[in-house]
C-alpha cells in the first residue's frame, strides 16, 4: 500500500528535561509523554524536475506509531516510509 500524506515543511523537535517530546512543522504541534519522536525525511522525483523533499514526523508509542504531515495524520503499527 502506498501512503502519500503530501509535501511539507520539515519538522523541528525538542525535549523538555522530563523527556517529553514536541514537534511542530509551524502549522501543527504535536506533543508525546513518553516514546520516541523522530522526523522521516525522503527526496521524492529524484532526477526530474519534479524532485521535492518530504518530511514526516514520527511519533511510536508502545508499539504504535503516527505520522504526520501538514493536516494529515497516519496511525499505525506498520513501519511505513514517505
């Protein structure tokens, strides 16, 4: 299964002293208590005019992970790419 949640802004994260987790592209912020948090990047069009980068955050919760991008929001415990 393709997953084309659409281009965006890259994400920027940062963590508190307790650990918790924020990410925000400018737009959305999305906060977690615990797990991890990290950005998935990808270049799409490689070699065409057309080529444009992708960034999804990544948030994984015991197993669970949700992916975002711009209004868009994937959950799931598959480990998918953009």
């Amino acid at each position: 299964m393709k997953y084309d949640i659409g281009m965006n802004k890259v994400h920027e994260i940062t963590t508190d002293a307790e650990g918790n987790h924020v990410g925000t592209d400018g737009d959305i912020t999305v906060s977690l208590v615990g797990g991890r948090m990290f950005k998935r990047r990808a270049i799409k069009g490689v070699g065409t005019e057309d080529s444009h980068e992708v960034c999804w955050l990544v948030c994984e919760l015991d197993g669970v992970r949700v992916y975002q991008s711009g209004r868009n929001v994937i959950v799931s415990r598959a480990d998918i790419n953009p």
